[in-house]
C-alpha cells in the first residue's frame, strides 16, 4: 500500500512538473516569436544611413535636447532645460550604425553601468531625421546649422 501511493505521489508530481515546462515552453516559444516579428518588421521600416550623414548637432522637436554626434564615433546629450548631472539627460556616449539603428552607449558615472539604447532611423536628410526608439515612439530632430 505504501509502494503504491508514493507511485501515486511520483506520477503526479512528474505530471505537474510536465505542465508546468510545457507551459513555460509555450511562453518562451509565443515571446520569441514575437520578438522575432518585431524586429522583423524593424528592420523593414528602417532607412539606410551612413555615418556622414548622422555628424554634427541635432535638436529634437519640442525640447531643449540636443544630440551631438562626432565623426569618431563619440557624442554628447545635453538637455539645456535642466541643470541635473544625470545619465538619462546629459551625457558623453558612444554611437554606431548598423542596419538603419543608431546604437548609443552611454557610460555610468554611478555604479560603472553602460547604457544601451537603440533606435531605428525611419527618415533622415541635411536637415532632419525621424527615428523610433524601443518603446515604438517617433522622434524628430531638425539639425542645427553653424
């Protein structure tokens, strides 16, 4: 009698854990795909770019926000609305292009962490550019001519 219920016991708990990996495949499976589709669908609305192109001082529409991107590859953030020292709104990055995305890496002050941020490059010309960053939020930028 004891033999049998810890067969019981064994089986059921072999059939819950089953449930539960067939579940986890199953989520795992459905955000892959989806991630897969996103940046499928990415890379079809992004626009080729060439590092002339990007060079020089941007300002996004409707802020003080000002991206200033060299031709070796590093930049700088300045928002001149605020005065804060932070990371997210004033900053020295690292940029690169590949596939129509503007990769920046920004360089922690606080904890040595870089940040990362993507954006994929729907338009650009002399004088202006549209992005869309992680989130699938447009941005516009106009270029400041010296």
């Amino acid at each position: 009698m004891k033999q049998s219920r810890k067969k019981i016991a064994i089986a059921f708990a072999s059939i819950v854990v089953l449930t539960v990996v067939a579940l986890c495949f199953d989520t795992v499976s459905q955000r892959f795909s989806e991630m897969a589709t996103s940046i499928l669908h990415r890379k079809q609305r992004s626009t080729n770019i060439v590092p002339e192109q990007l060079c020089g001082e941007w300002v996004q529409e409707g802020t003080q926000s000002h991206w200033i991107y060299y031709p070796d590859g590093t930049g700088s953030k300045v928002n001149r609305s605020e005065f804060e020292d932070d990371d997210e709104h004033n900053g020295n990055f690292e940029w690169s292009i590949s596939d129509g995305e503007i990769r920046h890496v920004f360089r922690g002050r606080r904890g040595n962490q870089n940040i990362h941020k993507y954006y994929t490059v729907t338009a650009i010309n002399s004088g202006s550019m549209k992005h869309k960053d992680g989130y699938g939020r447009t941005v516009s930028f106009s270029k400041v001519n010296h």
